[in-house]
C-alpha cells in the first residue's frame, strides 16, 4: 500500500497561485511512489482544477477556522506516519505541534524563517540561505538551496535542453496574482518604451490589478494571457528572449526555461531568493519594484538587452537547474 502525503495549500486571486503550483509539482514528483491528497480551504475553482489534473483526491475544509485547523485534521483525517506538507504563512509552532502529537511527520515549505519550526524537514529553495536563520526543534531536519528546486513537469523537461538567444525583441511580465498595485504598469510602460522590444506577453493574475495598472495602457504590441497551465506557460518562455517578475516561484520556472530574466521583489518573503539569483549571475536585479520608477526599471533593462550578456546567464541557469530533483524528493520522503 502507498504510504500517505497530505498537502496543505491554497490558491486563488487574492494570495496568488505560487504556493498552490510549487505544491501541485512536489505531487507530481509524488504521485508514482505515494498517494497525494490536497487539503484546501480558501481555492478558487481555477486552483481545484489545476489540483485535478494530477490528483483528484481533494479535502476541502469549508468553514473550520484556522484555530481549530490542526485538531479537526488529527482527529478525522490524519493518522500517525502519514506525512503532511503545509506551504503558507499561517501555519504557526502551536498548529504543527497539535499534528505532530498525532504521530504526524510533517514537511514545511518555508521561505521566511519567522516561526519555530517542529517540522521534521525544512524545505527551503532559496540560493544561500543557512539553517542559522532558523529556529527549530533538535530533530528537524534541512533541504536548503537549489538542490531542492521543485519543478513542473514541462519546465522539468525544459531544463534539460540547451537554449540560445539570437535577437532580443519579445518580452514577458508577470506580478503574480496577488493585489499588488503599481507595478505591473510601471514594468508594462519601462517595456514599451524601449524600442528594441517589439512583443511584449503580459500574464494575467489579479483581476484588480490587470483592470487599474494594465487595461488601461494595452496597445496592438501587447498580448495578455491568463490562468496558464504550466506546458502552455512554458511554451510562451520559451517564446520569449527576456522576462520581468518578481522573486517567485516563476523566476525559478523561468530559470529553468533559459531566459534573459529581470527581477525584482514585491513582498519581503522574496528577498531571500532575489538575493541568491542576482548573486549568482541567474538573473539581473531590479530591487524592490514597489519603489522602482519608470525610468530606472527601463534603464536597468535596456543595459543589459546585449544577446552575450544574456547567453551568457542562460549558461548559469542551465547549469544550475539541471532538471534531476525529481529522484531526491523520492528518496527524502521515503526517509520519513
């Protein structure tokens, strides 16, 4: 009988989707060797739907409030050994605690290092990041850095193939989905100011956002795009010579395509990864893009829409993102 691997995520307009699709990944490495089930409370039907294409095994918790989360899980549905993973910023020492008690192993995604931890593994994606950082129980174990990237099957595969830029003409942004205003426009504007660019792709996340910060500023040059699953998201990379996002789980989906990749950060749980692929020549640095302007954002860019520049980057993602994690996860969780 396959052994058990609950997944604690959501996703959804408001929150973004990056949790949601680094999780429904981890499954799709998974789901060979274990039975994966999602237990969701805040998705949208956009989230379930993703979720249904690699398993249709949901729990949807309804109304139970976040206090009374932990408890109502170890007494209906979790049993000792299972292994949870919790990916989100809710899930507090106390909430581990209550489903550890339960014989639980438990696997937390983490990228702000702002909680104890009684998890029994830490994972953490982030270039340099140290245990240090952390506090945490004598057993919990670490899996930090890009070792343990989790990858999307289709940009699994486009990791593996080797890329070269010719021309730099088209571009792709995205913010993400969740309501981060004045950014999109500013990236949208610095973009179509530069000549050199003759397509830009602009990924549709919140619909509040598109609506003040981009509707506003399409034009015939610009192509908007939304709720892309993740071979159609790869194709369009794949399309493109460059790309503008924040520090998230689509700069490292974008790494693994081989892309000239601009990147910033629109919220503090960023920093971490930005640091670490700016530092290590995988993408070019636009800081913190809730206070970069116009004209900054266009001139980091435009210094760096060179095609040896930019293969040369396209080198370091390649070597770094080698497409082999699949068999690591494997083998971590049968270690628990």
């Amino acid at each position: 009988m396959m052994k058990e691997v609950y997944i604690r995520v959501d996703g959804n307009n408001a929150i973004g989707y990056g949790h949601l699709f680094r999780c429904i990944a981890l499954a799709e490495m998974l789901k060979e060797q274990f039975k994966v089930i999602f237990i969701i409370k805040d998705s949208n039907d956009f989230a379930i739907s993703q979720i249904n294409k690699t398993t249709g095994k949901i729990i949807q918790l309804g109304k139970v409030d976040l206090n009374e989360e932990s408890t109502f899980l170890s007494n209906f549905f979790l049993k000792k050994n299972v292994i949870l993973v919790l990916d989100g910023y809710q899930y507090t020492f106390e909430y581990q605690l209550t489903i550890k008690k339960s014989g639980v192993k438990i696997v937390y995604i983490d990228d702000l290092h702002s909680i104890h931890m009684c998890a029994d593994i830490v994972l953490n994606q982030a270039f340099g990041v140290l245990k240090e950082k952390y506090s945490f129980e004598p057993y919990t174990r670490f899996c930090l850095g890009t070792e343990w990237i989790i990858q999307r099957p289709s940009f699994t595969k486009a990791s593996i193939q080797n890329r070269e830029i010719y021309n730099v003409k088209s571009a792709f942004i995205t913010i993400g989905g969740g309501p981060i205003f004045n950014i999109a426009n500013k990236i949208l504007l610095a973009l179509d100011n530069l000549s050199e660019i003759k397509r830009i792709v602009f990924l549709k996340g919140n619909e509040d956002v598109f609506e003040q910060d981009v509707k506003p500023f399409l034009n015939d040059k610009i192509e908007v795009f939304e709720k892309l699953n993740d071979q159609e998201l790869c194709d369009i990379l794949m399309k493109c010579d460059i790309a503008v996002c924040p520090s998230s789980v689509i700069s490292l989906e974008a790494c693994s395509v081989g892309i000239g990749l601009f990147a910033g950060y629109t919220v503090d749980n960023q920093i971490d990864t930005y640091s670490g692929i700016v530092e290590n020549n995988l993408a070019f640095g636009l800081g913190d893009l809730r206070t970069a302007s116009i004209p900054n954002i266009e001139a980091s860019i435009k210094r760096k829409l060179d095609i040896v520049i930019i293969n040369a980057q396209i080198k370091n993602q390649k070597r770094i993102f080698d497409g082999k994690s699949k068999s690591k996860f494997i083998d971590l969780f049968k270690s628990l």
